[in-house]
C-alpha cells in the first residue's frame, strides 16, 4: 500500500468523523450540511504537524489582529493572534513587483494545508511569488480564547467567529504583509478551497482594492438559500456511482429497506452490528444507513486519481461472490475501501474543525442539502429548516440567520448581477465533486471564468502536482495558471499606462 | 426677504452650529473635520416637522433592523426599530418591474431630507418609480438606545453605530422592501448627497446584488488616510473667495494676524467682542477666527444659485465705505451675510446630528482636513493626526481607526483598481465645493462616472428643481437621468436576454 493510497484513506476517515457529528444526537431529523467541503487536503504527515515541522523557508509569524472590525465596542478593541505562514524563497522581492499568492485558510488549522495546497509551492517559482498562508479566525493557533469548547459555550466570544470577520481579517492582514515586504507593486491574488474558495471569491468580491484576483476552488457559494436544490449534492453522489457501475448503484439503491426491515426485527440490530462488524452495538438503523451514506458521500467527494475511490467501492460491492445478499455486498464494498478491520467504527470523535464548523453552519453557513428518493440512490432524507432551526437553538441557544449569506455576498441571478460587475475570479471544480451542483459552472463574463473538469473531485486542482496525474487535470491546472498570468500582466500594463498618465 | 432666502439662512446657521461643536474644547489642536457634508438640504418649514407632517403620500414605516450584522453574540440577536418612508404615488406597481429609487438617510433625521431632495420625486413620474427614504441608524426615529447622549455615554450601545452596519441595514431593508411590494423585477438605484454619497457609492460596490447603480452626490469618499492633500478642502474655499473677488480675498487672507495682534494687547478681546458684536465675550482670538473661518467654509460649500452667498460676503466687504479698517470690512460681510442682528453667535449648541457625527468621525470616519498657509487664505492649523487621536481617547476613552475606511471601501488608486471592476455609478460634483477635492471628477470608466459643474456647489444636483436653476444645473440633472435611464434600460434587456437563454 504506497503512500498516496493511505492518504486517501486518511483523508476518508477524516471526513466520516467530520460528517457524523450533526447527526447523532437527533436521528432522521436533523439534515447533514456535511459532508463538508474540508479535510481535503491533509497530508497525513504533516496533519498533527505543527507548523515548526515545516520546512525552513516556511516562516511562521502573528499578527494583532482585531477581534471586532464592525463595532466599536470595548470588546472590539480587543485583539487576538492570527497565526500566517510566509515562503519568501521564490520571491521576486520588493522592487520587482512580483505578484503574492495569498492562501486563505478555512476551517482547519493552517498547518495541514500548506504542504497539501501544492498548487501555490508549484507555481511559485514561474511568477517568483511570495507566498502567503493565513490561518482562519478560531481554528488552529487563531484562536482568541482558549479551547474550542471553551469558546462556543461562551455566547460573548463565539459571536466573532463568521466568515465577514474572517475575510475582514485577510484584508487587514495582507496590507500588513504588503507594507511590511515593502510590496506596494505586488499584486494579491487569493486562492481557497471548499469554504475557503467561497471566501476567496467573496474576498475579490468585496476587497478588490487587494486582491487583483482569486483561484476559488471547488466552492459552492450557490448551495445557499435555495439557489440549488437541495438534493444536488446527493444527485452527484448517486450520478458517480452509476458511471461506476450501475449493478453497484442498484445494490446500493436497494440496501436501504433491507437494512430497517432488518432492523425492524427481533435481535434485527444485533444481525445488523455483527454483519458489518461495528466496534459497538448499533442503536437503530439509522446509525448504520448513516455510516454507508457518508462512505458513499466521502469517495465521491475525494473520488481522486489514481485509485479512483469510487470504482475501489464499487469493485468490492461487484465483485463479492455470485449470489451474495444485498448486505453482503455492501459490506464488501466496505472491506474494499476501508482493508480488512476487526470492527468498523460508526461513531466519531468531535474536533475542532467539526466543532467550529458546526457553530458556523448554525450561525450563517446554513447549506440546506438534502436527499430525495427520486434523483439519488439514497433513502429519502430532506432538509427541514425549521427543524435546523429549532436543533441549533437547542445546542447554542440562539437561530441562524439563513438569509445572511445572500444577503451579504448575493447568489441570485449572478449572472444577472455580476456580468458586468466584479471580474477576475476563477471558479474551478470537477463535476465528479458532488458540491460542483453549487459552484459557478459558466462563465460569468470573459473575467469571470468557470474551468471545470468532468471527471475532476473536490480542490483536486489546488493539490500538489503529482506524476500519476491525468492530462485533464495537468490542464486544468495551466489553463488557471495562464489565466493568472494574463492577470498579473494586465495589471502592470495598466500600473505603467497609469504613470504615464495613459488610459489602463 | 423669500423662502429661499430664508432657508439659506438657516441651512448656513445649522451648519455654523454643527462645524463649531468639535472645537471648542482644544482650541488650535483639533482640526475640524466638519464642516460637514450635512444639512444642506433641510427646508426650514420641514427640519423640526416629524414625518407625520408630510404630504400623505409619504408613508412613514418601521422596519425591526438587526443590531449588529457582522456578530452572532447576544447582543446581535437585539433589534431596533428602523424608520422609512415609502412614497409609492408615482410607481408603476408589482408588476411593472418599474425602478425603486431608494434615499440613503446619511447624519441626520431622515424627516429633513425627504421634501428636499427633489431628485427622488422630481424624477419618480418618468421612471414610475417607487420611492423610499431610509434613515440611517442612530438618527432621529432609528436609535436603538435612549436620546443621543445617553447613546454616546455608553461604550457598549455606540460601537454599533457605523456605516458598515448602516450599508448593511440598508441592504436588509431594501430586500424587505422588495418582498413587501412583490418587486423582484424592480432594479433599485440609490441615491445619497455628502456622507450619504459615500454610503450611495460604497453600497453599489459592497451589494451590487441589491443596487442596479448609484446616484453618489458631492461623496467626498478620498478624503481619506492622506489619499487627497489636507488642504484640499481649504484651498477650494479660497479660491471661491478670489473669484468672486480679488480684493475680498486679499482683506481675509490679512485679518487674521490683525486679529491676533489685538487680541493680544490689553482688552484688545473686549475690543473685538465689541467690534464684532459678540452675544458674548469671546474667550480667545481663536473663537472669533473660528467663526469667521467658519462662515466663510459654509458660504463656500453651499454657495447656490440664485443668491450665492459668497458674492454676498464679499459684497459686504468690498462694499464698506472707502477706508474703512479691515475688521469693519470683515464684520460688513457678516452683516451683509447674516443680516442686521443686536449681537452675533460665536458659541454653539449641540444637537444630534453634531453629536453623531463626531462619534463617526471619532471612531472611522477620519478625514483629515487642515488648513494651511501657503495655498489658502487662512491662518495655518494642520490636521495633526496624534492630536486628533488624543482627543478622541479623552472624550471616549477609544482610538479612531484612521486605517480602517481605505481598508473595508478602498480609495488609494481607484482608477488602477475600478477601472475592470464595478460598474454603474455616478460620482456627482460642484467644483465650487469645497469637499470636491475628494471626490471623483474623471471617469473611472465608461460605467464609472464623473459629473460634475465648474459652478455647482454641494449635492446641488439632487436638491428640488427650481425655476431659478441655472441652465448648467438642469444639464446636469439631465446627465444624470440619462446615464440612469441606460442602466435600466439595460438591466431590463439584460434580464430579458437571460430568460430567453441568450447572452446578457
């Protein structure tokens, strides 16, 4: 087993924990906004990592940065530490106004991202950028006070915790950084991924006085508000499983009533538990319907090359022995993805980065995704937003406010509002990325551009390049680049034309 | 004398009111960041009228605001009660996708403007428009807490009082509005003189999903972190002086050290209490030099057709009798100015709007505005920047943020950074205002507007027409309706393009 193939694996596992948390306590209720668009990009090595392991031309530093930028309140004055990570060694230096590629951290630590985002290191050299790595407000060292839990008990400190502040954060920050490199000429470009590629392309949106553009990968800033339907996300999912193969979606489609006629009778859960193998005994189907859905959801997310998750599923699931029952089967599919285990554990560990990203789902990230019997191979299971509502009031005692997002970044009609307005911003996906069903898949205006992949998954572009990569993905990655680069080149033609009192 | 006369008057009496509030307590060490783009358009018979007294049309609202948009702390989930006001005589209904013409309510009661700023109902007919009149939180009827200084006390209830927070309610309201009167087809164009020009122009920028295009009338909006020269305000004033008349101009530019000099001996304040009929003693020579310094700014900024109260200072002046000293000179213009009275005002009382404002401008809104010798007719007094924070801490016990506006709006190269994005606003400018040296006067682009009148002074544009309107006024009207009309006109072929599936 190589090593790329046990990052996969560790990333999958990743993301079951991450996507298990919301459910638990409310069964059937409660509808996933995960599997969340994180843990993408972890290298399993440098993941626990802190960022004195990094190599040496990665330089950590903290900014001051303000707690509240919105208020002028005595809390608002208070300050915290944002850790950022700056790599000077391809850098142009200060007089060369070569540009600064800024990476704009999610929900996650900052350390596991900077030797995964390959995209920025691997491109460094042919623009001689100096990169940037900042870290989100609230996760990893950027944290105002104390632990994770300790901050969201506390109704004070938590209220800070939102993506405007965050972007706010970057803005203020990246002038720091630029008079600090003495980089005036340097023109910002931000890259994200996931939720950082929203706050990349909501960033452009709203700093543009900053950032001259921005690489927003895999962001689904349409799953707000009903923009989406809701079972976009799942439709994907189900869509990846049948171009795999369509006796496997069929299985699949098919094991759900099994599982709760199963259930449904005496000692059928205790069948059940030994049937899969669970580390503890299930306490209702759900518990094990729930299990399968976010395996079934994670390797379509990160169905990545070489070994193409999916299809490694899919061959356990088909290729089990002729006449096999349905569970057999699926749980094959299971040994075929996770190796043979003594138990198989459907219970998750909270972290921060699920923790933190629940808050923020219950504040304003509010991502009505929801399975319908109709378009997906999985059980019927839509999203209630007043059960969402009641379920964040129950945990932090306070409601979401759904409308936020759209009201403050837009999302409607965007082609409508934005083709003539804004510019430089690229929307990347792959269409195998079941969030790619809420990401900018046409082209905006010839400054607003979609490139896309058909057999692309989640941020696959931002990842470290590797020899194993197909062409598709190879090009993805130079036609981004080359958008970059006729950015940069625009912008000091302009710079020039401008000095020389000339129409840019 | 005629309303319009009369009106002047007051207009000028309110803003001496307003400049002087900022003074007193340090005289020589704080700058004026006033006078202020404020109460220029309040006619006498509607400034203390509530709303109630308006023309039934008029229909007055209250909208249940969000404190404060940026937090999800306790304090957040608070409402407040936002005051607007819908004039719908004119629109073209639900249906009729007719434009909604919203006022962005900038440092004062909202009541004031709405008769004033004819723009709005002078031009609803030809559009059909839907007109609405916003106030701007903390003034008159929209303030969450108490009277002003009950407000301003409290370190806690004033940090929410901002213009990221205001552009936000505005954005909330505007989408409610939009509901309410089933206009979803309806582009909205805001419209805002001064203060609330920047609010116009910075909310076309920031919501573009919301606004169609912005009216941004006198937006002084690079009068900020050193983007315009100090003196700019100053000098503008100065050379309104030396048009009107070369003699006038020379006479002031003199007074001052003449003042000075008399203050300066034995009962030389007594004398000059007496000489400038004072209500009372004046304190220094300072407060006389304020004064005058004062009258004359407001002349300057709202010298307006068809009385031009510059001229009429200055025919005070060089109208005294041949030989006369030159502090009867001076004191002839204020005569000429203020009319006969038994004695002369020199102190001010505090209202809302003075009060608010210097919280704004205490907190965000720095403008460093000074006075210098060499460029203007006035005795030299910079804007010390340590000074003025200082100040700020003694009265609030916080620091401005003088970083912060250029940070969340922009404003340092905004042709380098405007030119490819934004679109669809006018930046509307009188030369003859003084506060146009901060404004945008070249076109950024071809949907990035400047128009301005060699003669106009400030937000003149969008006052109610008047039969006395010089022609290059009603041109400028025209201009523009026309680079508006277009908006529509292409935002409704635009909308219509899209749903018959071709390009915008």
């Amino acid at each position: 087993m190589n090593r790329l193939f046990l990052f996969q694996w560790f990333l999958l596992l990743l993301l079951f924990i991450f996507t298990k948390t919301s459910i638990s306590s409310k069964p059937h209720k409660i509808p996933r906004l995960t599997p969340l668009p994180k843990n993408i990009i972890q290298d399993p090595n440098t993941i626990t990592s802190s960022s004195s392991n990094l190599p040496k031309e990665f330089e950590t530093y903290y900014y001051n940065q303000t707690l509240d930028h919105f208020n002028y309140g005595p809390k608002s004055y208070s300050i915290f530490k944002q850790r950022y990570i700056i790599n000077s060694k391809y850098w142009g230096g200060s007089n060369s106004s070569s540009p600064i590629f800024a990476y704009l951290g999610a929900e996650a630590p900052i350390d596991g991202d900077i030797l995964g985002i390959g995209f920025l290191t691997d491109f460094a050299p042919r623009f001689k950028a100096l990169l940037v790595y900042m870290e989100h407000r609230y996760y990893g060292k950027s944290r105002p006070f104390g632990t994770m839990e300790e901050v969201l008990k506390d109704e004070d400190t938590r209220g800070y915790f939102n993506s405007e502040q965050a972007i706010a954060d970057y803005a203020e920050l990246l002038l720091h950084i630029k008079e600090k490199y003495s980089a005036q000429n340097s023109p910002i470009i931000v890259i994200g991924g996931s939720y950082g590629g929203m706050l990349a392309s909501w960033f452009r949106m709203k700093y543009p006085h900053i950032a001259l553009g921005a690489l927003a990968s895999s962001a689904p800033i349409l799953y707000f508000d009903n923009i989406t339907p809701q079972n976009g996300y799942y439709s994907i999912v189900s869509k990846d499983f049948k171009e795999a193969s369509k006796s496997c979606y069929r299985t699949i489609r098919k094991s759900w009533s099994i599982i709760d006629k199963i259930a449904s009778r005496k000692n059928g859960l205790s069948y059940l538990s030994r049937k899969f193998k669970t580390c503890s005994h299930l306490n209702d189907s759900f518990e094990l319907k729930d299990y399968l859905d976010t395996t079934y959801a994670k390797v379509a997310q990160y169905n990545n090359p070489p070994s193409y998750p999916v299809t490694v599923v899919c061959g356990g699931i088909d290729g089990a022995p002729k006449g096999s029952h349905i569970l057999d089967r699926i749980f094959a599919g299971i040994v075929a993805h996770q190796g043979n285990q003594s138990c198989y554990n459907t219970s998750n560990i909270p972290n921060e980065t699920s923790l933190g990203w629940e808050w923020q789902t219950c504040s304003e990230m509010v991502m009505p995704i929801g399975r319908g019997k109709k378009d997906t191979m999985f059980f019927s299971s839509p999203f209630n937003l007043d059960d969402f509502i009641d379920d964040c009031k129950s945990k932090y005692g306070v409601s979401p406010r759904p409308h936020w997002i759209t009201t403050y970044y837009g999302g409607h009609d965007i082609k409508l509002i934005l083709h003539k307005f804004a510019s430089n911003i690229i929307f990347s996906n792959g269409l195998r990325d079941p969030y790619s069903c809420a990401g900018v898949l046409k082209n905006i205006s010839h400054s607003l551009q979609a490139v896309y992949t058909r057999n692309g998954s989640h941020c696959l572009d931002i990842l470290s390049a590797k020899p194993t990569d197909p062409e598709w993905l190879t090009m993805q990655r130079n036609t981004e680049v080359e958008i970059i680069e006729g950015w940069i080149t625009k912008y000091h033609a302009d710079l020039n034309a401008l000095k020389h009192g000339k129409k840019p």
